[in-house]
C-alpha cells in the first residue's frame, strides 16, 4: 500500500505543478498580448506622426514648386505680349530699325534667293 500511496502523491504533485505551469503560461500570454498591443498603439502613433510631417513637408515643396511655375508662365506671359507689341508695331510700319543679326535682304541678290523657299502650291481651276 505504501507503494500506491506514494504514487498518488506523486501524481497529485504533478497535477499541482502543471496547473502552477498552465497558469503561469496563460498569464505570460496575457502580458504577451498586452506588451504587443501597447507596442502596435507606438507604432501606429508614430506612423501617424510620420504621416503627418510627410504631408506637411509635400504639401509644402508642391506650393513651392507651383509658385515657381505661375512665376514662369507669368514671365513667358509678358514677354510673349512684349513679342506680340513688337510683331504689331512691325505689322503697322512702325517697326524699329533691323538688328545687325537680320539684315536686309539683298537687293543685288538673284530673285530665286528674295523669294521664301517654300511657296505654298495654288490648285488650278
């Protein structure tokens, strides 16, 4: 007899120490979880944080950039109004005097070189 009750208390230690372990695990798990979802609440702050300096720095460099380009389409603006004055000064007769770069045309030159190159071809009725 003294060999069964030996062995029922061994067995009943067992249980006890795999009760002690399961319940350990299952607090271990518990503060596992709750590490990880205070961890994951980090990272989304940060995420956030990042999201938010990301979009104000963008959000910047395109305003930048769209006030260089409205500068520049103003500049090709005026000075394509200051062509187009000068185009009708020149329409008018009112031209100023030709630069140096274009000459007049030769009047020594043959007629084949006075004339454009390219005429436009006229159909005959």
């Amino acid at each position: 007899m003294n060999s069964l009750t030996n062995d029922i208390t061994r067995l009943c230690g067992e249980m006890t120490a795999l009760r002690d372990g399961r319940a350990t695990l299952i607090h271990n798990l518990a503060q596992g979880r709750s590490d990880r979802r205070h961890a994951v609440s980090a990272m989304q702050e940060d995420l956030r944080n990042a999201l938010a300096e990301t979009a104000a720095k963008t959000h910047a460099e395109l305003h930048e950039f769209i006030s260089v380009v409205k500068q520049k389409v103003t500049d090709l603006r005026e000075a394509f109004q200051k062509d187009l004055a000068g185009a009708r000064q020149a329409w008018a007769g009112s031209a100023p005097a030709r630069s140096p770069a274009r000459p007049e045309p030769d009047e020594q030159a043959p007629e084949r070189l006075r004339e454009p190159i390219f005429k436009a071809k006229r159909k005959k009725t």
